[in-house]
C-alpha cells in the first residue's frame, strides 16, 4: 500500500512524516529500502535513449536519480507542501543550487543582513564573481527591503528565525512586497523546520533547509533541501542538480527519512526545553539580554506566535562581559558540546563572532548585530535542569 499525492491533503503531519513518499519493492519491506547503485540498468537501448529523452520516467543515474533520495524528497515536499523537492549534499549546497538554478549574470538578490555567515560569505565572494549583484538589508525594515528592490531583482532571500539573534520576519508582507514587484521569496526555513512553520502556505515561493540540523535531529550526516512548486525547483533547480551533482548520499537520504518520522514529536521538546532555558536566562546576573522569539520581551514575539507553531530550540545571549566573559561561559560547559552544529539531540554552544561569523569583517558583524559577548545555543533533549547547571557554572 502506498499514500499517493492525491492522499497528502486528506493526511495530517505525523502521519506523512512517518509515510509520505515510500514506495515499496516486491519483497514488501516495512523501513524503507537503501539503494547503494551509482547506475541503473535497462531493458533495452530503446528505453534507455527514452530515458535520458526525458520521455519516459525512471532512474538513470545516483547523481539524479535515486530511489531512496526520491522518497526523501517527497517526504519533504509533502510537509512544506510543496510541488517538488531537490535533494542536496549540505544545506549550502541548497543555497547554491537555488541561485545558480534560479539566477543569471546582471540579476540582484536582496538579502536579509541576519543569515548564516557562510552565505553571506557565498553571496559576497562567489555569487557576485557570477555578476549577480547584492543588497542586504536589516531583516525587519520593510521599508528598507522595498527601496532596495531593483528591476533586475530577482528574490529576496532570508532565514526567519535569523541566525543567531532570532529575528523573526513577517513571511506574508515580504512574500505580497516580493509579489508586487514581479519577483520571488525565498526562505531558509532551518531554525523552524515544517513542524513549525511552512513558508510556501504563508507566501513564499521556494523554501531551503539544512537536513544537516533538525531534519536529521541527531548529527549524523550531511544534507540539504530545496522545496518550492514544479517549475522553479522541479526543473530549474534540478537542472542544475543534474549537470553540477551536489548530490545527497543514498544513506544520509535513509538517515534523513528516519528522522523525519520523530520531527514533530523532537520540535516539541526542543521547545519546551529552550523556553524554560530562555526564562531562566533572563534572571541570571551578567546577562544583559536574551533572544529567544518564545520571551514577550522578543521583539518579534507576537508574529512568532502567528507564523509559527512553536518558538524552535535556538537561543542567543549577550554578556557584560564581551568575548572574555562570553569564552568564559562557554569553556566552563562540561554537559554542553562546544561546536558551531545545531539541531541535534545534544546540546551544542557556540561563539557567533568567532565561529559562524567569523569570516565576516568587523563591520559585516556589527550591522547583523553580532557582538564580542553573544553566546548561541542550540537546546537538545538533555534534562533541563542539567543545562541550567552548565550554564551556570561560568555564569557564576
């Protein structure tokens, strides 16, 4: 028995999450099936010249055609509901084939200020090589966004909630401003997954995750994603998956498709914990703020409250004390693992303005509002009170 397309509207979350897109073989598997193939035979040269025509559907080779990977893709596409979905080999891998696959030379990306470092890196050093020009804006000025739109504009491009200081944008202002001036949204949709939030329902024309983070849940492999309608990612983008190949591994895609089934369930408690760790945060001495989307102090918090179904597991804070302090706080975690990773089990810190932002100049840091003593986590699973002793430890 397999759940079609035609099911996916009838069927809630959970249930595509743990069902949607797996076809099984004659041998009647109940987990889904790895095809470790780089090639795939044919039943004669007819099919295959149709094959690779395009005339007639089928798997050809693992750079574009997998069987386990396709059912990672409309897994995927199921839940952000979408049309289609390309598989990548890394959440950057995502962003390059969305612009290489989407983007010419002489077109312009408005971007917002307050997105990974590595993409600002990729949009400034490799995008613009391409003559693909640049503008970034701060995440939440609308006006800002308007006046730098150009008639060569070819999307706007943020993360909602922004990495690290969790600013949160209004998806259906931007999405209707993008609209207005013949041009596309495009959201890295990373921090949220489509437990919480999903993009393309409130406006949005093409969604990007790093299966790498909360997809996978655990911190074992490497992937991305690009979802959006038929034409834009089902041709476009896949044209470029195609010829390029930064393709997903057969086992990262089995991998991905296992933590799918827990997403939901995993969000919650990501939530849960992050917001008690928040709040208590808020009380600490040396503190000076908190950003976390789930606080009523979060500028953004009332959108949060009505773009997303939950606040997500990523918290940032600011210390008096700047980066002394901040790398004080941090050497001090004995529970807590010191990496720049997010989205696992475990819970990871880091130091934005000398890890994932480090290769941004002085200045770069200072208009995204990176400071020496911000201090990023990412809240797992552990036992609550187990971090806030962490925590506390170099607080103290």
């Amino acid at each position: 028995m397999t759940i079609s397309r035609d099911d996916w509207d009838e069927l809630g979350f959970d249930t595509l999450a743990v069902r949607a897109g797996q076809v099984r073989t004659s041998e009647g598997e109940q987990s889904e099936p790895i095809f470790p193939t780089s090639s795939f035979t044919f039943e004669s040269a007819a099919q295959a010249a149709a094959r690779f025509g395009g005339s007639e559907p089928g798997n050809i080779y693992s750079r574009f055609t997998n069987p386990t990977v396709r059912t990672f893709e409309e897994r995927m596409a199921a839940l952000e509901g979408g049309a289609s979905c390309v598989a990548t080999s890394s959440g950057m891998a995502a962003i390059l084939a969305t612009c290489m696959g989407l983007l010419k030379g002489g077109d312009h990306i408005v971007s917002s200020r307050a997105i990974f470092g590595t993409t600002t890196v990729l949009f400034n050093n490799f995008m613009a090589k391409f003559g693909v020009e640049i503008s970034f804006v701060d995440q939440t000025d609308y006006a800002a966004w308007e006046q730098a739109i150009r008639p060569n504009t070819r999307f706007l491009f943020l993360e909602t909630p922004s990495n690290p200081l969790t600013e949160v944008a209004d998806i259906p202002r931007l999405a209707k401003l993008a609209h207005a001036n013949d041009t596309l949204l495009v959201v890295d949709n990373c921090f949220c997954t489509p437990a919480l939030q999903q993009p393309l329902k409130l406006g949005a024309d093409v969604v990007i995750h790093s299966a790498t983070k909360y997809i996978d849940g655990q911190g074992r492999a490497m992937g991305g994603a690009v979802v959006g309608d038929a034409e834009l990612v089902g041709n476009q983008v896949y044209s470029f998956l195609r010829s390029a190949g930064p393709t997903m591994s057969t086992f990262n895609a089995w991998i991905f498709l296992k933590g799918l089934e827990t997403l939901k369930l995993r969000m919650r408690a990501h939530c849960d914990n992050a917001m008690q760790l928040a709040t208590w945060l808020e009380q600490q001495p040396g503190v000076a703020r908190v950003y976390y989307p789930g606080l009523s102090s979060h500028p953004q918090h009332e959108l949060a409250k009505r773009q997303q179904s939950g606040f997500g597991g990523i918290l940032s804070f600011e210390l008096d004390g700047g980066q002394e302090q901040a790398w004080k706080v941090i050497d001090a975690t004995r529970v807590m693992s010191i990496t720049a990773n997010l989205g696992d089990a475990k819970t990871t810190i880091t130091h934005p303005a000398t890890t994932t932002h480090g290769r941004l100049t002085p200045e770069q840091r200072q208009q995204a509002g990176i400071s020496d003593g911000l201090v990023r986590i990412s809240v797992g699973l552990e036992d609550i009170k187990d971090l806030k002793a962490d925590l506390a430890r170099g607080l103290g």
